[in-house]
C-alpha cells in the first residue's frame, strides 16, 4: 500500500457506490513495494468472488488510514501536528 497522490485519493472515494466498490479501491491502491499497481480492472471479479474476499475490508480501511481519509486518522494527524 502507497500513499494515493490527490487524484488518486479523489478517484477512489468518488467511485460509484456498487456492491463492487471495495474490489475497485484495492484495485486503484494495491501494490508493490516499487509501486507497481498488483491488480486491474479485469481482477475486480476474482477479488469479489475469491476465498480473500474477506480481506477487501481490511485493505481498504489501510488505504483510507493510510491516505488520512478515515476521520480517525486524521484525528491521529491532527494531533501529531
């Protein structure tokens, strides 16, 4: 996981609210150490239908954490500032 750039971030949030949407964020924030994107959208169904399906939720509470849109982390950033 990376920090997303502001396009990035607003791409994400801004996807339309679909029984898919979670597979779609980790498709737009999952990669690798080099930033290498692990996914596309042709993994959106696998994602959805595979046994880590379970693990979406957890992906992406780490990309809202980490891009400080989950109203928890920026309560942690603002207090760190």
């Amino acid at each position: 996981m990376r920090k997303a750039s502001a396009r990035e971030r607003l791409a994400a949030v801004a996807i339309e609210n679909t029984p898919d949407r979670i597979a779609r964020i980790v498709v737009c924030a999952a990669c690798d150490a080099e930033g290498k994107a692990l996914f596309t959208e042709g993994d959106v169904d696998a994602l959805m239908d595979g046994p880590e399906a379970g693990q979406l939720d957890a992906i992406l509470k780490t990309f809202l954490e980490t891009n400080g849109i989950l109203p928890a982390a920026a309560t942690e950033r603002e207090k760190n500032s």
